[in-house]
C-alpha cells in the first residue's frame, strides 16, 4: 500500500522538474510575447542589433519574455514603420527618424554636420540627449533604444575627387543627408535603404552617402567601386513602443529594457565601427578593388565651408517650429565631446 507512493513521488517530481527546465526556452511557455519589425535584412547591423535585444530581454526576463522577429520588411517597411506601431501591427518598431525629419525634427539635429567621429559617440550623445530633453516628436512612444551609422561617406560609380566632379551627380541619402549633398553640389534623391541595390543596377542613382559597410551588407561594391574619404553625416535609427502598449507590461520587465537601452547604444556602435564597417572595406577592397579617394586640403576646406551654413539655417528652422533648437545643439556639443574623451 506504501509502496505506489513511494514510486509515483519521484516521477511527478521528474515531470514537474523537466517541465520547469524546458520553460525558458520555449516561446509557448513566455508570458509576453513581443514583436518587433525592422525593415531591412536581419545580416545589417541595425539587424544584428534587433536580434541581440530580443536574446537578452528573453534572458534577462528568465524566459517571462519572448520577442519574435520581423527583419527584411516582413512586417512593416521603412516608411510605415511608426505608423505601423502605433496601429498595433507590431509591438516593437525598428526605423529610421532620419527618413523623415519633419515627423522627427530635433532629432535630425544629430544629422547635421557636428563633426563626430563614429557611431559609437554619436549613438550615445543621441540616447542621452533623447532621454534628458524628451523631444515631443516621441510623445507617442516609449524609445527602447537608439543608435546611429558612422558618419556617411560618398560611395559611388564614378569618382569623386572634387566639386566639379559631384556637381549634379545623382546621388541618395536618406532624408537628413539630402541638405547636405544640396550644399556639396550633388542632385539629391531621398531614399530609404532597401531601395538603394536596384536604383544603382538601373542607373535611377550613380551612388549613396551613407556609412561604409552597405558596400558589403547590400552588396553595393559590385557596382559602386569608389568613397571619397569625407566623412559627412550620421543617419539615426530609433526602436519604439506605442506608449500605450509599453503602459501594460508589468514593472519587472519595464526595468529590464530600460536597463538595457543606453547599453544597445555601445553594443551597437562598437559592432558598427569595430567589426562590420572594417570588415566591409577590406571584402570590398579584395573582392571589387574598391578605391578610396582622398580630398586635397584647399578642396576638404572648401567642402566644409559649404556644409558650414547648415547648422544655423537648422536653428532658424526649428525656432520658427518653436523647437528649442539652441539648448539641443548646445547639449549634443557637451556629450559628443564628453563620449569621445572616454
Ligand atoms: N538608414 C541608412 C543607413 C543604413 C546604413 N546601413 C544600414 C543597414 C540597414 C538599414 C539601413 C542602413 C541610410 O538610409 O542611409
């Protein structure tokens, strides 16, 4: 009579056990499950980064948190991103402020001509600045993390030495790189990303600013075969929740991705400068004899002068918008200079 219990204890306990074990790793058993769309391929570093949030929100969380995946465009494209998380399409949206600057007008202030060096500083001045300063243009959404590319170089078909070169060349960038190529002389075209391959195959382009590692992620070296060495402006990536959405989850995993978000900005800066545009260069260099071309002196001072107009054009913008364009400007300086020190 004693002896059923004694063998049906451990085997309860065995199934109990297994069943505990096997709970983090399998999504049936998470308590929330998010998802997250970006709208270009999982290989881009902005990619990589949607991937490496989800992997330790799930750890982090013990398993209470799953999030599914949606690169390549899957779920939402580039420019029905926001809107798209605010209708619910997805939880957790992956796009580029730098697309529209009206929608985001302080932040294309990142975007002007501010002389930083990678995407590591310039990702963590754009985190800080965002949380400290609260800019209205996000008022809808909880920012869960925020990033940006090394600044943007002129990669393209054929070469570009001067301004006489680049004078009415074809060339895109996403929307806060557009002002810029107007003042360097170049016929802009704003254009998200994804776009970029076959405008090049068909000629609508002869080449994009943007950072460097494009050449190998969008295989853009097998056409564009030349960068002019003048690091321009940085493009601003920027993951949100509808604040609504965000309101619901329970305060353990709130703390978990706040914890998380000035980290993504270092994450994916160093990945960015450290190891994908490197990597890009050299592929590009063995595989396509990319060139790199540099500016005489005189020719670089001439280019600078051009972009120099920019930022105050900016200021007069934004103050007609009522946007405290001064005190951004003013603290972005501060915390650029005080992440390139470290
Ligand atoms: N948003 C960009 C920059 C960009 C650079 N690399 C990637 C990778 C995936 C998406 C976008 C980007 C631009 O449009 O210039």
């Amino acid at each position: 009579m004693i002896r059923p219990k004694f063998i049906s204890y451990p085997v309860v306990s065995l199934v109990a056990g297994l069943l505990v074990l096997a709970a983090p790793a399998t999504p049936w058993a998470a308590e929330i499950n998010l998802t997250y769309a970006f709208f270009a391929p999982a290989r881009t570093f902005p990619g990589k980064q949607m991937a490496h949030w989800a992997e330790q929100v799930g750890k982090r969380t013990g398993g209470k948190v799953a999030v599914k995946t949606f690169p390549a465009g899957t779920l939402l494209g580039a420019t029905e991103m926001y809107d798209g998380v605010t209708k619910g399409v997805a939880d957790i949206g992956l796009g580029s402020p730098s697309y529209d600057p009206g929608r985001f007008p302080l932040t294309s202030g990142v975007s002007l001509p501010m002389g930083f060096t990678n995407a590591t500083v310039a990702s963590r001045t754009l985190w800080e600045l965002t949380k400290e300063l609260q800019p209205k243009e996000y008022e809808n959404f909880k920012v869960i993390a925020m990033f940006t590319t090394e600044p943007g170089y002129i990669q393209s078909r054929s070469p570009v030495r001067n301004a006489a070169d680049l004078k009415g060349m074809k060339l895109r960038a996403a929307g806060t790189g557009v002002p810029v190529l107007k003042a360097l002389g170049a016929a802009p075209i704003g254009m998200p990303m994804p776009e970029v391959p076959q405008s090049v195959q068909t000629g609508v382009i002869n080449g994009t600013m943007t950072s460097r590692e494009v050449l190998q992620d969008f295989k853009l070296a097998e056409t564009l075969k030349y960068v002019t060495d003048y690091p321009t402006v940085v493009v601003t990536f920027a993951a949100v929740m509808d604040r609504k959405r965000w309101e619901k989850l329970p305060a353990d995993v709130k703390k978990v991705i706040e914890e998380l978000a000035p980290e993504m900005a270092v994450w994916t800066g160093n990945y960015h400068d450290n190891e994908n545009v490197g990597a890009a260069l050299k592929w590009a260099a063995k595989e396509h004899k990319l060139q790199i071309l540099s500016l005489a002196a005189d020719e670089r001072a001439r280019w600078d002068a051009k972009l120099k107009p920019m930022e105050a054009e900016w200021v007069k913008e934004m103050n007609a918008k009522g946007l405290p364009a001064v005190r951004y400007l003013a603290r972005l300086r501060e915390l650029r200079d005080q992440f390139a020190k470290k």
